[in-house]
C-alpha cells in the first residue's frame, strides 16, 4: 500500500500542476492573444483531437492492464514492444493522414504543420508502460519540469496577438519534450529491442475495441460544441467551452485515483486474490465520494462570483453551464471504478466499449434537442448525461462484482457532508454579498472545508482518520527531525 501511496502523490502533485498551469495562463493568453486568435486556436486544437483520438487508440488503458499483468520479468520487454509495434504502426497511418489535411488545407496551414508535433508526440507516448508497472514518481517529475518550462515560455515570449505560432510552438514543443524525455529511463531498463510478431498480432483486436472509447467520446467532447456553433453562435460555444475547461481541471482527483488504482487491481484479479481486489474496489468508491461531492457542491456555490472574476463578466453566462456541468466530476469518478477499474480489469473491454458508445449517441440526441431549447445549457445538460448514462450502464455490466448496499454505504456520509457545507456556503455568498469576490470566494472555500471536515470527524470517517494516523506517523517524525 504504501507504494499505492507514493505513487498516488506523485500522480496527484502532478495533475494539480496541470490545474494550476492553466489557472495562471489561461487569463494571461486571453488577454494577451485577445478572444479571435483564442477562437482560431480553440477551434485548431478541436481538429487535432480528432485525430489524436485516433493515434492514441485505447492503448491507455489497454496497454496499462496487460504491463501490470507481466509476472515475469524476462517477459517485459517482449510485451513492452508488441504493443508500441501496434501503437506506432497507427499512429504512422494517423501521422500520414493529418499531413495530407495539412497540405490540403489553406487557412490555419502553418499552424497545422506546427501541430504535427502532437501528433507525434502521442506515437512517443509510453506512459502505459510505466502505469502498468506502478513506477509513476520519476515519469511525473519529468513532465512537471517540461509543464513548468511550458509556462515559463508563454509568459517570456507571448506578448501580443501576432505570437499565436510561438503559442501554439511552445504547447506542441513541451508536449513533444514530455514525451522524449520519458523514453531514457525505458531504454535503460529493457536495454534492447525484442519484438513478438504473432504477440503483437494478438494485441490488434483488444486494442482495436478499446479504441471505440476514445474515438466515440470524440461527440461529448468536440462534435457537440461543433453542433452547439451552427445551430446558436460562436459566442454560445465560448461560454460553454470555457465553464468545460474549468469543470475538467478538477477531474485530475478522479484520473490520480485510476492511474495508480488500476495496475494494482489487475494484479490483484491476475492473482485471485479476491478480498484484496473488493478492498481496492471500495476504497475507491470512497475515496471518489470523499474527493469528488465536496468539489461538485463547492463549484455550485462559488461559480456566481468565481467565473466574472476569473473570466470577466462577459462570460456570465458561463456560470450556469458550470454549474450543470458540475455533477459530471461524480459520475466521471464512479465510471472510471466501473469502468477502468473493473471492467477493463477483468477482461470485459466490450462492455466498456458498448457502455461509452450507447451514452454518447444518447448525448449526440439531447444535445441537437436541448440547444433548441436552452442554447449552450443544453449542451451541458447533454454532456451531464453522457457521464450518467456511462456511470450508470457500466455499473450494470460490473455488478456481479460489487455490491450496491456496501457501495452506497460508502457514498452517503460524504453526500452528507457536502450538502451540509454547500448550505454554508451558498449561506454565506448572501451574508457577505458586499464584500470583494475574491473574499466571499475565500470565505465559502475555507468555511465550507472546515464544516466538511468537520462533519466526517463527527461521523469517525476511517478515511479522514487513516489519513491523520500517516501524517502523524511519517510526516510529523520528519518535519521534527529537520528541525532538531
């Protein structure tokens, strides 16, 4: 457990890196390349992930399952390089496409080639492999440094609406570096290359399904807001699509608990060891209840004064959408236990595929029918019920393996919590109506934390106290020490 701990940290300390990074750029870049570059390059990066989804296949997921199922050491650098051999043959064909576009397309064509770096950068992409092995701390401290760099070179060298390539350079750069960068520890631990033609051979189904997820999530995640442009505005678009991007920084609590969980838990299942798989199982569903519920209700209370300060208060608009789109945080987390956690886990890749196909087509229906209806909350509302449906088909096809009671158990004393700090919250916006934003946005954040807190103390949670016991075990010894 306690390298399911290191691990998580790492991952966590990292992904809060790619919240922050956005945080202090996004309003800089705004401001700085002004709203029509923002919406060229909004609308360039919603192609390229058409065809990253694409290059990027289901190896995620499916790659991390089978290097975390190797038992045998020997056996690693086999199943490491039939998989890249799957993965890059793809994204070659990928790769050759997207160059073709490029040529082909004359607006935006320079900024396209730039983009041929992303591409690339997810035919380089290996992270799976060190996923699968739980070997996670070295990866990330790499990849925080380049996500630093990225930062740094927006803030030194984009300074008026003319550096929209040197924007769109630094972000295909870093990206591509990230992923170079993870590749010299690999090659010295496998040290060769050895390739299994029939294993690789083997790997192209399996993959080939778990691709469909990918792929189909492409309507939730792009053709949507391509729906919601021709039949509203450009500025309908933009409101959504800014209250999306904040709603997704904060999924980073649900991907840190998958990366590290997964791994785990397909040795667990390879081994047969079935108390401590169900153990894994409903930490989890805990530990998405305890992360997740508090952000859900916390991002209702504060999104009135929050998005007018963060975005201006053009985009008011985009407080409502925020705040549909909240929920989905929850249903993310429970899909991914369902989803990656189990399903995956055990084999069942079908059912995954088929659960995330039937929501999204559900969501592609809602979505042309509510924009009629509410504009860009429609489209909130549809990508809301993606999430739900995706929650709710992958916990029928994973229920011979859980148990709802123990699960809602689980649930409901962070339900609780949450709903009672929310009162406080939301309470609190009325209370200090006449203060700063930023203070009432402070107020709420550390009041409603505290009344969390300290309604899970008051119902003993064995979460918040293990969690207490470590840092009086592990973090209070050294601070001591470094101060004796």
């Amino acid at each position: 457990m306690k390298k399911v701990t290191t691990n998580y940290i790492s991952v966590l300390i990292y992904q809060l890196l790619i919240i922050i990074t956005p945080i202090f750029t996004m309003p800089y870049v705004i401001r700085v390349l002004m709203p029509e570059n923002v919406g060229i390059e909004s609308y360039i990066s919603s192609v390229v992930q058409i065809f990253t989804a694409f290059a990027a296949l289901g190896m995620g997921d499916y790659g991390r399952k089978v290097i975390a199922s190797v038992m045998r050491k020997q056996d690693l650098k086999i199943e490491f390089y039939s998989l890249y051999l799957v993965q890059s043959f793809f994204s070659v064909v990928v790769l050759i496409t997207y160059l073709i576009f490029a040529f082909q397309t004359k607006q935006y064509q320079s900024l396209f080639f730039i983009n041929s770096l992303v591409i690339i950068s997810y035919m380089l992409d290996i992270t799976w492999f060190y996923t699968g092995q739980e070997n996670m701390k070295n990866i990330m401290i790499r990849n925080m440094i380049v996500r630093l760099g990225s930062m740094f070179g927006i803030f030194c060298f984009v300074k008026s609406p003319d550096d929209l390539a040197l924007y769109v350079w630094i972000n295909a750069v870093t990206l591509f570096a990230g992923q170079l960068v993870i590749w010299i520890p690999l090659l010295g631990q496998l040290k060769g290359v050895a390739v299994d033609w029939s294993r690789a051979k083997q790997h192209v189904k399996p993959v080939m399904t778990m691709s469909i997820v990918p792929i189909i999530t492409l309507i939730p995640l792009a053709l949507n807001k391509v729906i919601l442009g021709n039949m509203t505005s450009a500025m309908d678009v933009g409101f959504y699509n800014q209250a999306f991007k904040l709603m997704t920084l904060f999924v980073v609590f649900v991907t840190a608990l998958s990366t590290v969980m997964s791994p785990r838990m397909v040795k667990e299942y390879s081994s047969a060891n079935k108390e401590a798989f169900e153990h894994s199982m409903y930490f989890s569903f805990s530990y998405v209840s305890l992360s997740t519920l508090p952000l859900v209700t916390g991002l209702i209370a504060i999104a009135p004064k929050f998005i007018p300060l963060f975005l201006g208060t053009a985009f008011h608009p985009s407080v409502l959408n925020l705040q549909i789109l909240a929920p989905a945080l929850f249903f993310s987390g429970l899909a991914s236990i369902f989803g990656l956690q189990i399903l995956v886990t055990i084999g069942k890749n079908k059912s995954y595929a088929i659960s995330v196909f039937i929501a999204a087509v559900s969501s592609f229906g809602t979505n042309i029918l509510f924009i009629s209806w509410w504009g860009s909350y429609g489209t909130a509302f549809s990508y809301l019920i993606f999430t739900a449906m995706t929650c709710v088909l992958q916990a029928y096809f994973a229920r011979e393996y859980y148990s709802i009671k123990n699960m809602v158990r689980q649930i409901c004393p962070y339900a609780m919590a949450s709903l009672i700090a929310f009162g406080y919250e939301w309470g609190l916006s009325y209370l200090f109506f006449d203060f700063h934003p930023v203070v009432i946005i402070v107020v709420q954040v550390v009041i409603g934390a505290l009344v969390y807190l300290m309604v899970l103390l008051l119902l003993r949670d064995p979460l918040l106290f293990k969690a207490w016991f470590w840092i009086r075990l592990k973090v209070v010894p050294k601070i001591q020490k470094e101060r004796g």
